[in-house]
C-alpha cells in the first residue's frame, strides 16, 4: 500500500513537470525558436531585459501589447547588446540589429517601427542576422 502511494505521487510530480515543460512560451521564426521570457505588466515592460546581465542564446524577451501602434523601445541600463524585432500580424515589421547599451553618460536612442506592430521580441544581438530573419518573416508564437 506504501509503495503505491509512492509510486502515485512520483507519477503525479513527473506528470506536473512534463505538463509544465509543454507549456513553455515559445517563438518560432525561420525554423528556429527561442524560449522567452514574457513581459506582461507595464512595470516588466518598463524594466524588459535590463534586470538581467546576459541572456542564454536560445532565449528572449516578448514584449505582447494586444492592439497594434508605433511602440516605442530603449536600452536604458541595458548591460548586454540586443536585437529588437517588431512584428505585426505574425509577421516581422521591423528589425533593429546589433545595439549596444548605452554609456552611462547618453540618453538611451529610441527604437520605434515605420509599420504597425503588436508584439515586440528581444534577442542577443546579432541572432537576427546569424539566422537570416527579414522584415515579413512569418512569426509563431505558442503558449504566451
């Protein structure tokens, strides 16, 4: 009777994790996806990546709105180069490549797009060129 509680319970945690894992957020561009970080409150807008120091290679930071405009994005106390990819209906708006954080002493320039987006991705710089992504680029997003 012990063994199978135990046994039940260990099934019951393995079955939550494997649930878990399967719901991982998940963008999908050219083939090639990143697990992200979600932004859901205005406050985790504000902040995005600059709580972090680095950012893992297949990660990112989606930055969901709901409606579309021209947002507006910066670096300040960014401690890492980034890749800002704007989309809009599932599709790549915008791309801006390479930037760096700024000096302590500069005001952080402003990224906005020329097209409607909705949804905003952040990535470690250089990852948009390295995997060829182009304004227009069919974009999957699952479980945000």
């Amino acid at each position: 009777m012990r063994k199978r509680f135990f046994f039940l319970l260990a099934l019951s945690f393995f079955l939550i994790g494997v649930s878990t894992l399967a719901k991982t957020p998940k963008i999908t561009i050219n083939n090639h996806s990143f697990n992200l970080y979600i932004a859901k409150s205005s406050r985790d807008k504000e902040i995005g990546l600059a709580k972090y120091s680095n950012l893992p290679q297949n990660q990112g930071m989606l930055f969901p709105f709901g409606t579309a405009s021209y947002y507006s994005f910066w670096m300040k106390d960014m401690k890492f180069p980034i890749d800002i990819i704007f989309i809009g209906n599932n599709r790549i708006v915008a791309i801006y490549q390479n930037l760096q954080p700024p000096q302590k002493d500069q005001n952080p320039a402003i990224y906005r797009p020329e097209k409607l987006s909705d949804t905003v991705l952040e990535i470690n710089a250089g990852l948009s060129e390295k995997y060829n992504f182009k304004k227009g680029d069919f974009v999957k997003i699952e479980n945000p």
